[in-house]
C-alpha cells in the first residue's frame, strides 16, 4: 500500500498538467452524451452514436481501492488494446519511475483512493499523448480507463487569450512544481522557452512572447503578453 506518490511520478504529471487539463475540457466537449459500449478486440468504443479507437490504460476497483494497468491485465496482456498502456510501461522503466511500472497499485492509502486513480490516468494520458481519458464504470465496483487513440478527436490549441487560466488551472491540480507545468505546456506544443531566474519566456507562433513569473516559493505570479510585429 502507498501513501503518496513519488516525486518523479509527481514531476512527470506535472509537465502534462495544463495541458491535460486544457485538453480534458475539448474531449469532454466534443463526446456526446449517452450509454457506452466497448469492443476490446477491435478497439472500438461508442458513446451516443459517436465510434472512436482507444486503448485500454487501466482499471480502478473502488472496493479495494486498487489500481490494474491495462499492460498487466492477464485476459488483455500483449493485444492491441493495450499498446498505450505498455508505451507508458515502456517509459517508466526507461525513466525510473515505479507507478508506471507495477502491475498492481493499492491505492487505500490515500485520504482519495479514487482521485489517486484519476491521477495515474491523467499522468498516463499525458506520457502517451492521448487526446485526453475516458473513465467509465464497468461494473458495481469497477471503473475503466480508456484513452482515445483516435484523429476524430480535436486537440485543444495553444490560445494566447485564455493562457494565464490554463496555466495558473493547471498549476493548481497538483500544486507540485508550476515552473514543470509552465515549461511542459509549451513542450506539449512544441514552442521552445527561455528560462532565466525566475522568469520562464516563450516565444508563440505569430512572433507574440508571453512572459510568466515565478515569486519566491515558486508559485506563478505573473503571466503577460507582448504582441508580435
């Protein structure tokens, strides 16, 4: 059983928070409502009409409050549905860290076992560069986890008018390292930044700089904009 997660596991989640975050949001608005279904052989999954390809990232047993990665299923280990999944195993190994690389989390420790498993499936998002996760129940006392892994799904696009609430949102899901979330959101967009003290600057398509400040105990406390020629 585990109490807390460890601090490479919380330093990689943060470099996907804002943009995670951001990203949630356009999946959330783009999947209509209504039942679901799940054809793991073919990788389809329907919801109100809509059919897109996903990936089996992992299942969470509120009872026991366990989390299965979608690797380490034992009727799912080694099939297509789960090649995200063992891409996120892949990249534990590859980066030392553990919660991507046990078969098997029990998460009854944490004060929310639940919001423990929407973490590991954020995090698992986010090394896969999945549009976004689809959590659903799958019985009395299990939830799956999907990830999209299909092109229907829009991508949430860098825009420079709601950045200071994507970033200052995505810096408060974890509250761990915000100068990570800042530089992981413009990695996610492939925008390259200048880091100097306490000050992280990022030069946006366009030719506009968004300047973002860090105060002394690293929260942000400035986000401005300067407009391109």
């Amino acid at each position: 059983m585990i109490t807390r997660f460890g601090d490479a596991f919380l330093n990689e989640t943060e470099r996907h928070s804002a943009w995670g975050a951001a990203q949630l949001e356009t999946l959330t608005s783009f999947l209509p409502e209504g039942p679901w279904t799940a054809d793991l052989e073919t990788c389809a999954y329907r919801q109100g009409g809509l059919e897109l390809r996903v990936s089996v990232l992992g299942t969470f047993d509120l009872e026991e409050g366990t989390w299965m990665w979608g690797w380490a299923n034992p009727g799912l280990r080694g099939t297509e549905v789960v090649a995200l999944a063992a891409a996120v195993e892949r990249y534990g190994r590859k980066q030392g860290i553990p919660e991507f690389t046990e078969e098997t989390l029990d998460l009854s420790g944490f004060a929310d076992p639940w919001r423990a498993a929407e973490t590991l499936a954020f995090a698992g998002m986010g090394v896969a560069g999945a549009p976004g996760y689809i959590g659903a129940p799958a019985g009395p006392t299990t939830r799956i986890y999907f990830l999209p892994d299909d092109p229907q799904v829009p991508r949430a696009a860098l825009d420079p008018v709601t950045l200071p609430r994507t970033l200052v949102t995505g810096a408060g899901l974890l509250g761990h390292s915000p100068r990570s979330v800042v530089t992981g959101y413009f990695d996610h967009h492939g925008v390259p930044v200048d880091e100097a003290g306490d000050l992280v600057t990022a030069l946006l398509p366009g030719g506009s700089a968004v300047r973002i400040g860090f105060d002394a105990v690293g929260r942000i406390s400035e986000v401005s904009l300067t407009a391109g020629p």
